[in-house]
C-alpha cells in the first residue's frame, strides 16, 4: 500500500496531526496501536490544561467548539512555595484574554479528534502496530502488524510523522538518540471537591513532598496533580481517600476550604526524552517521540500541538511532504520553542525539587521577582499562554 503521509501514534498529538490534514488532496493513513477512545492511555481520566496558544491552534482546526463544552476557563494562576510569602500571580486580564488556557478532560478532547477522524477523509489503521520501518532516498517502508498479528502488510509512505510518544519505536528504529532524565517522581492525578470555590484560579504550590497544582473543573472542583518521589507513591496510592485528602489539604493549605471528596487516583513516572533531532531523512518526529516533559509546568501537549501547527502549515504548500528540505525548515522552525519549554521545565523540576538552604532562598526571590519585575513577568506570561512557539497561523485556511 502507498500512502503520502503515515502518522504513527494515534494520541493527541498525532490524531491532531491526522485532523490537521484531513480534507487535503494528500493521502494520510494513521496507525495506532490500540483502540480508540477506551483503551488508549491517553484515554484516562486526567483532564489537561490548554494553553491559549492551543486553544487558538483548535480553533483554526474548527475542534475548539465542541470542546469548549467541557473546558473549565483557567482565569488566572497562582504560584507559591508553601511557608514562604513570595508568590507569582498572572490573570487573563494581565495577558488581555478572557482565559489564561483552559482545563479540559483527555476523554472529551480523544473523542472530538477521533469523531473528526471517522468522518474524514483519513484512513484509519486501527487497532495496528508499527513493528518496522526502513528509510530510503524516496520512501519510508513501514511493517505493520494487525490486531491479530497474523496480519501483517507494508506501506510505503514519502512521509512517516511518528507521535508514538516517549518510548517512540520508531525513534529508536531510525536510530535517533534521545537524552533521558528519570526524575524518580511519579505524578499522582485526580479529581477533587472543594468546600470553597475556585473561581477560576490554578494553583501551584511548592511544597517539601514535592509540588501540588490544583487547576480548576466545572462546579467546585479541581484536579489535583501531586508530584511525589517514587517511594511515597505506593503509600499514597494505597492511602484511604480520607487520609489522602487530609495529607494533601495539609500541603496546600487552607486557601480554597476544605478538600471533601476525592475521585479515582492514577500514578504516572516523570521523566524527561528529548530527542536529538525532530527530523530525520522523510522523518518527523512530534509530541512525546520528539520530546517528553514534566507536567509540573503544564506544557507538554501545548508544546506537541505546536509541533503539528507547524508540520502542517509547512505541508500547506503542496509538494513532496518528505522533502529534504521541508523537514529541514521544520526542524529549525522548532528547535528554539522545544529547547526554552524542555530547558524551562526542567530547570523548575530540578529548582523546586532541591532543598538546599542557599537555592531554597533563591527560589523564593525568584518568585517575588516574577511577580513584581514587569520585563520578566511578561516573559513568563508570553511562555506560559504558548505565544513564544506559536507558528504563523496557516492553519486556518483549512475548511
Ligand atoms: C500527569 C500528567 C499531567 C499532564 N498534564 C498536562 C497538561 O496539563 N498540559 C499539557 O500540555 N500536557 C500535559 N501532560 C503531557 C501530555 O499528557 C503529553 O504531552 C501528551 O499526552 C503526549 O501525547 P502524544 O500523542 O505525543 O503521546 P502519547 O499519548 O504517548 O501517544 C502515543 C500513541 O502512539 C501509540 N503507539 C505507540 N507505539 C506505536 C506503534 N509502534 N504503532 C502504532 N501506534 C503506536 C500509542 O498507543 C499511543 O496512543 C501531562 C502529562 C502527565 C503525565
């Protein structure tokens, strides 16, 4: 079989990807390994935080209507270290916005690009896996196994986009180095009552377990992300939910009442991928296979979904979709904007996670300057909406 693009990976980022290209004169297959919406992991319960920058990239995709059903508007944030007074708050009014990002639950989000998908013009190859794949001058040859793996085929593609996440299969196959941090923390997710209301506020407090963000849902409600070293995890998990809540109300404080009823708790390890290069001959790599983050910061999704943003405006111009030198620009389209956010985050992972005295100080000044300094206060809004990385918007020619 030939196709012009092979999208691997069928999460967020490469069904946004498939949406992002549906409706072109180009054939685009996109093989994913399991079956979506229900068993995929990124098919859980999480919700993520949108960016504005995202929000603007779904809008241009014509998904953002029906998300905005399920989206929790983040109005402001809210970032402290607990028992230190310095804090840093940024409000949408301060950015000119109606909503900083917006919190929106992973299922909503999987089944709007998925619904797109099925009455699209993309074939869809799923539930199937890629067990290889070849590069030629031309051409990219990929082994596909079917559900059963007694069906198998090849497809040639002049383009593979591969958003197979961090363990990217098809990095490795390539040969394509990645660094890799383990952060020995696990990410420890879910939904919780509030006795108070959030008014729209996000919440990131440091604290000396590890950091806790609460970001606002519908009604009185949040979802709290508590990082923890890895030997906390299974104790926290195991934990009854009346124990879990008062440990965690007694890391975040007493700021949005009492902590009355938790949902279900999901645990994630947090390292850091970053893959040598985000191109290869008739190759690109998006998302998670190029690079993988922390969430302490809330940016890797944003960060993925500017690497389609960009690899799709390029493809707008017709052409081979493999050219040497269309993943050329596209690689250097995104060098920077990946090198600030994985760089960023990973300094506020290694910072807020360190309790050395002379750095715990610093920190805290830190803080107060991002907070009271207008130039770097506006550089760390521009940041966190997403505009920094934001691609010129071709998106919208789309119909
Ligand atoms: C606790 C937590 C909270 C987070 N919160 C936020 C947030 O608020 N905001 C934000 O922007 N980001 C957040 N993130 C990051 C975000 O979840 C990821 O960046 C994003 O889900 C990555 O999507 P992806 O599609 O690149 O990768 P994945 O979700 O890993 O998808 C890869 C897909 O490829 C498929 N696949 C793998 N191998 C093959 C193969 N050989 N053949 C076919 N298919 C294959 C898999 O089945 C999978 O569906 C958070 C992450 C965590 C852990």
């Amino acid at each position: 079989m030939h196709c012009d693009i092979a999208i691997v990976g069928g999460g967020l980022v490469g069904a946004s990807l498939a949406v992002a290209l549906a409706g072109t004169s180009r054939r685009v297959l996109l093989i994913e390994a399991a079956q979506p919406p229900a068993t995929a992991p990124a098919w859980d319960e999480r919700c993520i935080a949108l960016n504005d920058a995202s929000r603007r990239i779904f809008e241009a995709l014509g998904i953002w209507r029906e998300l905005e059903a399920a989206a929790e508007p983040i109005r402001a944030t809210h970032i402290s270290e607990r028992g230190r007074f310095g804090a840093a708050r940024f409000t949408a009014a301060d950015a000119g916005l109606d909503a900083l990002g917006y919190n929106v639950p992973l299922r909503a989000l999987g089944a709007a690009l998925w619904q797109r998908l099925r009455a699209s013009n993309v074939e869809l190859l799923c539930p199937a896996r890629v067990t290889a794949v070849t590069a030629q001058p031309d051409w990219v040859a990929l082994q596909i196994a079917g559900a059963d793996a007694s069906t198998t085929c090849t497809i040639h593609a002049q383009l593979l986009a591969a958003a197979d996440g961090a363990q990217s299969a098809v990095r490795a196959q390539l040969g394509i180095g990645a660094q890799t941090r383990d952060y020995a923390q696990h990410a420890v997710v879910s939904a919780v009552r509030l006795s108070r209301a959030h008014g729209g506020v996000a919440y990131e407090r440091f604290t000396s377990d590890g950091p806790l963000a609460l970001i606002p849902k519908p009604g009185s409600a949040a979802s709290l992300v508590w990082t923890l070293p890895t030997a906390q995890v299974e104790a926290a998990l195991a934990a009854s939910d009346d124990d879990y809540l008062q440990r965690a109300q007694a890391a975040f404080g007493g700021r949005l009442g009492n902590f009355v009823e938790l949902g279900r708790r999901f645990s994630y390890p947090l390292s850091r991928v970053v893959a040598e290069s985000s191109a290869a001959p008739r190759v690109a790599l998006l998302g998670n296979a190029a690079q993988s983050l922390h969430p302490i910061a809330a940016q890797g999704f944003n960060l993925g979904l500017r690497d389609v943003a960009a690899l799709a405006g390029l493809l707008d111009d017709g052409g081979d979709p493999g050219a040497a030198a269309l993943l050329a620009e596209f690689s250097a389209a995104r060098a920077s904007d990946r090198k600030r956010v994985s760089g960023f985050t990973d300094l506020l992972v290694r910072t807020f996670s360190n309790r050395v005295p002379g750095l715990m100080q610093a920190r805290h000044w830190g803080l107060v300057a991002v907070d009271l300094l207008p130039g770097l206060r506006e550089s760390v809004l521009r940041q966190h909406l997403g505009h920094l990385g934001l691609p010129p918007a071709r998106l919208g020619s789309r119909p």
